[in-house]
C-alpha cells in the first residue's frame, strides 16, 4: 500500500499533513479500509499514482486526464476557498518582477517563461491558452521542475514570467521573503483543482466520506497552515473537457 500527499508539501507544513493524513487513515479505518501508516512524500509521483495499491494521492488536473484517466478512481477535490473560483477550482497568477516596466501580457512576448513541468496544468497549460488571447507562445523557456524554482527564477532574473497554482503562490508569499519582489501580472480562468484518487476499484464514495470527515476534524490551526476547507466531487468529464496544449 502506499500515499501520498506530495503536491502541496513544504517543510512548514510537514507535520500538519502528517496530522492531516493521520485523521485520514483513522477515518478510512473506520470504514474498513485499510492504509499505509506514513505518507510517501519523497516517492516519485508517477510511481505513486500508478501504484495498483494506492490508497490515497493527490495529482495535477493534466496528468489525470492525459496518462491517469480510466487507470485510477477520481475521489474529489480539495476545495481551498481560492477568490473568484467556483468550489474546488483554482487557476494562475502569471508572476512577473515587481519592478518590471512592463505592464501588458503582450510585452513579454521576446521574454522567458518558466515553467515546472509541460505536464502541469497550472504552470504549463493554464499558461499556453491564456497566452493563445494574445496570439503568441513563448519561443525562450526555462524548464525549472518546480514552482517556487519558476518563481525565483523570475526573482533572480533568470526567466521574465511564471505561471503558479494559485495555492502554492498564496504559500509562497507566506514562506518566502523573495516573493516580496513579484507581482501578479494577470489570472488565467478557473480549472478543476487538484484531484485526489485512488487505485483503480477502490470505493469512492467510502474515501470521500473519509476524508471529508478527516477534513471536518481538523484543529483550525491545521486547517489555516493548509488551507483546506472543504472536499467537493467534480465530474471526470469537467477535468477531461480542459483543453491541452501541444507539447514538444
């Protein structure tokens, strides 16, 4: 067996997804489904959303509906309060420097643009049809694996632009004194957040349950550090409707 709650771990947040994921298993126990007794928080990602024995992860919007569809079962989404968003949905801050004179999209046309992953919904597609409105893509990238390496990247002056999640930027500006130093440029529209699933039969509506009262159960302390408040189920097709873009 095997978890995972990876997507969102930070040092700062350890031991409350620790907590968090505690509540989970305890919850689950009740319903007669057993789990791991740690989360696998360093193990690679594919490896543990492909696990025939996964129990519980939480993966990106893009890999669910380009590699995971139909191979694992979608359980529901966490939903973090994000403003101008539907339940469940999140969407990207385009990050710039502070103190760029540039003020429109359009003038980081010639620019670098950081990225994670081509794989990322947030930091790769969310990023590509926004700047379809434009008429452009950007010909300089910097593939830099994760989203606080986008972001400092922009900081430091390697890259001129980044697309965040929403909830790792709202993190960011509350642990990294650099953020202090961007700025939001523009916010691309809202897509289905991050999925939480598991193997393929398991019982969604019993994982559901579990973690919903796990998420119930929560100190608020907890519930502050990771912003959760609330699950809500959003169909497949929702996740499977977002358009994705081509990719080298």
């Amino acid at each position: 067996m095997i978890a995972s709650m990876m997507m969102y771990e930070r040092p700062q947040l350890a031991d409350a997804h620790r907590r968090y994921w505690h509540l989970i298993r305890h919850k689950l126990s009740q319903r007669g489904i057993e789990s791991p007794q740690a989360l696998s928080q360093q193990a690679e990602e594919f490896s543990v959303w492909t696990h025939p024995q996964l129990v519980l992860s939480q993966t990106c919007g893009m890999p669910y509906r380009t590699r995971l569809h139909g191979k694992v079962t979608l359980i529901g989404t966490a939903d973090f309060a994000l403003p101008e968003c539907p339940p469940g949905y999140y969407r990207s801050p385009l990050v710039v420097r502070a103190d760029d004179s540039r003020q429109q999209l359009g003038d980081y046309r010639d620019g670098i643009f950081a990225y994670n992953q081509t794989y990322s919904q947030s930091g790769y597609a969310a990023a590509y049809w926004h700047l379809q409105t434009q008429g452009f893509w950007f010909d300089n990238t910097l593939h830099t694996e994760q989203h606080i390496e986008s972001a400092s990247a922009v900081a430091e002056k390697r890259a001129d632009l980044a697309s965040l999640d929403a909830v790792t930027w709202m993190m960011m500006q509350r642990y990294e004194p650099f953020t202090a130093g961007l700025r939001v440029l523009e916010w691309t529209e809202p897509t289905p957040g991050l999925p939480y699933i598991s193997a393929i039969g398991a019982d969604r509506e019993l994982v559901f349950g579990a973690i919903e009262a796990a998420i119930d159960a929560l100190i608020e302390d907890d519930r502050k550090l990771l912003g959760i408040s609330g699950i809500v189920y959003i169909e497949p097709e929702a996740y499977l409707a977002i358009p994705n873009p081509p990719v080298e």
